[in-house]
C-alpha cells in the first residue's frame, strides 16, 4: 500500500501528492485549446497527454464514450483540468486558480470538478454550459467534488467543522453524508450511478498521516456493503455503472497498484502492460474506463480503454 498524505487522499487521488498535487503560487497561466491529439495507442489502451503536460490523470467519461475530462500538470507547477472531445484537447480552469481539476461528466455535458485557494481551501464546482458555480457543502472547511450522473447528482468528500472528513452525496439540492465507518480517518464518496447507487472508499491513517488500511464501499438503498478485492493489501472503488458493474483499484503483497472490474460478482484485473501502477477511475455503461497509469519513467499518465 502506498504512503500518502491524508490531504492527497481526500483528493480522491493517491497519486496528486507525487506531483500533481504541488501546485505554487505562480500566476495562473492557460495554455490554448489543442488541435493536436496527443494520444498514443498500447494495445487497447490510449495514452493521453495533454499538449505541455508533466503529468496527465483521466478522471471522467461521458456515456457515449467521446468525451473525457481530467486534469495535467505544466512545467510552471499548474494544474489544469481539461476535456478531451474528437480527439483535441480543451484546457478549462476554474478562473483565477492555479490548481483546478475536471473530474465527471455526464450524458448533458456537465463537468464537475475542484479548485484550490492558495491558502489551500478546495471548494467544489459545476460547470453547465461554459458558465462555473462554486458548489460547497454547508458549513464545510473544503469540498470536492468527484462524480455527477445523468440526473446530476453528485458525490465527493469534504472536511467538516468538526474535523471528521466524510464523503458526501447531494440529491436534489440536499447533501447526505457519506460515511461507511465513522471511525475510519476519512471517507469519499468518488462514483454515483444514475439508479442512485454510490461507491467510494475509506481509510485509516496512523500519527504520522500515513494510510495502513482502505476499503472499498457500495451505498445502496441505503445499506452500506464493504468490498474488498481478494488478496489485496487496500481496495477503493471509483465508478458504478447502471448495470451495476463496478470499478475500482487495489494493491498487492507487492506493492504493485492494480485496476479491477467487479461484474456479475467477478473480480477481473486491468493492468496497463508494462505498468506497475495502474488505477481506474471511471466507467461508463459501454464498458469503457479511464484512469491513470505509470511509464516506464514512473511518469504519471492518464488513459483511455475504448471498446
């Protein structure tokens, strides 16, 4: 299992405090939308870069398949959030921020995702038809937002007032805390199907911030089921689809990060070749993923897995 800094964890992403998550405080700067498509095919999987990245993660796809949207880092330490759409890439950054990530879309374009103060204060927001509104939980310290579903309900995680950090779903304007075992460091809720069914992860941290134990979480009909992948030293789950297949990750004995499906009660793993680090991180209902991987360099890209 890998050691990491609860504030990178909360971030739904094990891998931003190895980089992408360093933002500074430069002047935010946006590099122009690409007409170039910067992919690079590995059997089924596709490599994307977006023009100018360090680092790539691919957080979310769209129902048909066409559209993905994530985050890249630069060279000037910012991070960016993008959608990737017939094959070019379109940068999008919450305005006056130096850190802002894409993490879901649906079937109606909407793009959720958070940003960064340079004090470090996250806030959530929704993106519909180019126009940004800042989406908080009330009361919260910081929120960020995960997912978003057909219906546009979303899911993510914050830090509460009382410090306890929680994930969190909204339905129609109300938020619910998310929180399969209220003694665990922290919760997210990271995946929302459009029937309604959550999925996520919590773990716990011991004094020095560093994760001994995770597992993944199903929320349905208000029942939480605890998911672990056989074996493994930690499991999270990402996405659930409407056919209720889910996707997830996990580490081994080894120390190696994984990919998985859940379907139909099967465990199946998903390895980007020649990577041993591999993390999924949404799914639609055709069965396509996206997520993120190592290169050979140990340099973090995002990928696409088209059917």
């Amino acid at each position: 299992m890998r050691s990491t800094h609860r504030s990178s964890i909360l971030l739904a992403s094990t891998m931003i405090v190895a980089g992408l998550a360093s933002c500074g405080t430069d002047t935010p700067t946006t590099p122009p939308a690409a007409e170039s498509t910067a992919l690079e095919r590995s059997n089924s999987f596709i490599t994307l870069a977006p023009p100018g990245s360090l680092q790539s993660q691919a957080w979310g796809i769209d129902p048909s398949g066409r559209v993905v949207v994530g985050a890249y880092r630069t060279v000037d330490d910012v991070v960016h959030g993008y959608v990737l759409a017939r094959g070019a890439f379109t940068t999008i950054d919450y305005p006056g921020t130096a850190f802002s990530l894409a993490t879901g879309i649906n079937g109606r374009d909407e793009i959720v995702g958070w940003w960064q103060e340079a004090n470090g204060v996250q806030h959530g927001y929704v993106r519909r038809n180019g126009v940004f509104a800042n989406v908080d939980v009330p009361g919260s310290l910081s929120t960020r937002i995960t997912g978003i579903n057909a219906s546009g309900d979303i899911v993510g995680a914050y830090d509460a007032a009382d410090g306890s950090s929680p994930g969190f779903v909204r339905r129609g304007g109300k938020f619910t805390r998310v929180e399969p075992v209220p003694a665990a460091t922290f919760s997210v809720a990271k995946g929302i199907s459009s029937s309604g069914d959550v999925v996520g992860y919590y773990a716990f941290e011991n004094g020095d911030g560093v994760e001994v134990e995770r597992h993944g979480f199903l929320l349905r009909g208000g029942n939480y089921t605890i998911i672990d992948f056989p074996g493994s030293t930690g499991t999270g789950l990402s996405a659930v689809n409407d056919e209720g297949a889910m996707l997830g990750w996990y580490d081994d004995a080894d120390g190696h990060t994984h990919a998985f499906l859940l379907r139909r009660g099967r465990f199946s793993t998903i390895d980007v070749p020649g990577s041993t680090y591999t993390r999924g991180n949404d799914l639609n209902d055709r069965g396509e993923i996206v997520g993120w991987y190592d290169d050979a360099e140990g340099v973090e890209r995002g990928f696409v897995q088209r059917k």
